[in-house]
C-alpha cells in the first residue's frame, strides 16, 4: 500500500462517485477473461487490461533465483505454480478493481494523478541507484516504455486510492491492544540477543619451540598456560603476558560480541559459566590447535527492546493487521471472481517460460 496521506489526500480531487455519494461495498462484476496469442507469447485481456506472459514472468522471475536448476519440469512446477497463480489473480483482481475505480471517480482524474505518478517514475529510477538508462532497459525487459510505466503508476494509484474508501472507519488503537500485540512480536522482533566482553590469551602449540625433548608442543602448551594462569591471577595484565612469549597472542573486543558468533564454541560454552571478572581455567580446543585463557568483563542474558521504545512499530503492525483484514473483507468476492478467471494455457504458458530462463 502506498503513503497513507498520499491517498488521503487525493480523495480530495478524486472522490466524485456517479451518483454523488460513497459507494459501500464492491459491485458484482460480469467481465469475463479473454485469451489471446501475441508476438511475444499470450495475453489475458479482463476488463480492458491487457495482462501479457512476458509482464508475468518478469514480475516473478527475482523471486525463483534461489530455486536450483532442475530438469525435472513436474518438480520446478510444484515449487512455482502456487506463487505463480497467485500472481496472476492478483493482477486480475487489480484489473477488476481498476475498472471499478474508474467507474466511481470523477472524469477528469488523470490530471490529479500526474504528479504522484511522476513520483512513482522518479522513485523507480532511484531504485535503481539514479541510472536512468538502467531503469529503461528494466522496462523494456517488461514489455513497457515511460509512457506505458507511468500510466501504469497511475492505475494503481487510483486503484489503492479506491478501495481506501471502501474501508471502514477503525476504531482507536487502545494500551492493552498494544500490550498484547507487543508480547505477540516481542521474541521475533524485539529480541536483544545475549552478548558477552572478555579478554583472551591464545597460545598456539605449533608456534611453540620445543625446549624439553620429553615434551611435545601440545604439552609444553599445557605447562605454559599453567604458568600464565598463575601470573594472571597473581595481577599481570593480559596483554603484557602474551608480549612476553612469541607463540601466545592476546585479543580482546572493544564492545560486547554474542556468543554464538565466536569461531571457537568452546568459548562461549565457557562465558556462559563464569561471572564478569571472572578468570577461566585454561580452555582447550578438540584439535589441541589452541589453548585460551578467558577473563569475562561483562555478560548481558538475552532480553527484549522495552515496551515504550518499540510503541511506534507495534502501532504501525496493528494498523497494517486491521487494514488486512478490511481489505480482505472488502475484496472477497472480487478475488472470488479472480480467482474462477485464472487460465490454465496462460499458467502454463507462463511456466514453461520461467522454466526455460531458469534452465539456459
């Protein structure tokens, strides 16, 4: 749905119904889909709009890169059609809501619609980091030029515009309705993951020298983070201790790092018991590749953003939940009907298509 106050607005200069008043609900329609071929393939032609195979395909083509290359046409259809139809009737339930739209707003329209619609273009070429040549080569891949993409912007702005005054009038959005949705989206959206700040000692068996022939590297390892440890805890900085000795490195992190993003899990296996200001015993990784010494400076359990801080964004979801629903309702029957005018050689058609793209 585009900008609420945009389309509050147009009502401004578009509202003008055949008879003077609102209409209240959506009008039955008789328009029935029609079938052609064309030079590019086929066209589904409902209410006056024209819906091509080429606009199709394109439209949806972004949302199939991550499904693999397959031979297996009867697979690739299983995972495409559903998303396809829907598609499809979408852009059927848009021609038949346009015809209405255009039905019960007054004649002149178009020349309200210039300057949001030039928006939309102007929009468009932003999306595609200002390059004007760019945003032409898209359209031409969809079958359009500038003229045929603004007046398209134009459809459904006024379309949108449309159905917002066959939605009914909601009431205010009360605190509980607000609570309630917050504990709803809390461990989704608002969740604070645990997070922890340490200072480590990495000693490397395979830098070590080796200074006793009865004692391979992962042992003198050993001996020497037992050593370390003991003047760490005897005060010794960190750094200073891993200065000291060629095959020990020190790190440690300016802010709070979560524990699962750490390569080594052991480490945040061994955060996870211990108290800020804490010292660990020394901690060895399964392939002796390394030996660390931890000292947590802070630890932070997993929480949630507060109530009062995310107020905004659960407003916003309730009002996008309520508008839903409404326009579910306002557009049963008009999706009924899209729906019943899906065509099976125009799906297909449009399959085979995407199929052929995706397996060049």
């Amino acid at each position: 749905m585009r900008n609420y106050a945009l389309l509050t607005a147009l009502a401004l200069f578009l509202y003008g119904c055949q008879n003077g008043s609102k209409p209240d609900s959506i009008e039955k329609t008789t328009h029935k889909a029609s079938l052609q071929k064309t030079a590019d393939g086929l066209s589904l032609t409902i209410a006056d709009e024209t819906i091509t195979s080429k606009e199709i395909v394109m439209d949806v083509m972004d949302s199939y890169f991550s499904i693999p290359q397959s031979r297996d046409y009867e697979l690739f259809k299983r995972q495409v059609e559903p998303q396809l139809k829907e598609t499809i009737t979408t852009r059927i339930l848009n021609a038949l809501l346009y015809q209405q739209a255009k039905k019960n707003t007054r004649e002149d329209v178009g020349k309200f619609l210039e300057k949001p619609a030039e928006a939309e273009v102007r929009k468009f070429i932003m999306e595609l980091g200002g390059d004007y040549a760019k945003a032409e080569e898209v359209l031409k891949q969809r079958g359009m030029d500038w003229v045929g993409f603004k007046e398209y912007q134009k459809k459904m702005i006024l379309t949108e515009y449309y159905l917002t005054t066959l939605l009914p009038k909601t009431a205010p959005i009360t605190y509980s309705e607000l609570r309630d949705c917050y504990n709803r989206m809390k461990e989704d959206s608002f969740v604070i993951p645990p997070a922890i700040k340490f200072q480590l000692i990495d000693i490397e068996p395979a830098k070590l020298q080796i200074t006793d022939p009865n004692l391979s590297q992962v042992e003198q390892a050993r001996k020497l983070s037992d050593e370390l440890l003991k003047q760490i805890k005897a005060g010794k900085d960190f750094p200073i201790v891993a200065k000291e000795h060629l095959a020990v490195s020190f790190a440690a992190h300016s802010q709070p790092v979560q524990p699962e993003s750490l390569k080594y899990k052991i480490l945040a296996d061994e955060a996870e018991q211990l108290e800020p200001g804490h010292i660990s015993n020394p901690i060895e990784t399964a392939g002796q590749e390394h030996i660390f010494i931890m000292k947590l400076e802070e630890k932070y359990p997993k929480s949630y953003q507060p109530f009062e801080k995310v107020q905004r964004e659960i407003k916003a979801k309730i009002a996008s939940d309520r508008l839903k629903l409404a326009q579910d309702k306002v557009l049963g029957s008009l999706r009924r009907q899209a729906e019943n005018e899906l065509n099976d050689e125009f799906t297909e058609f449009c399959l085979q298509e995407i199929y052929k793209m995706k397996n060049k």
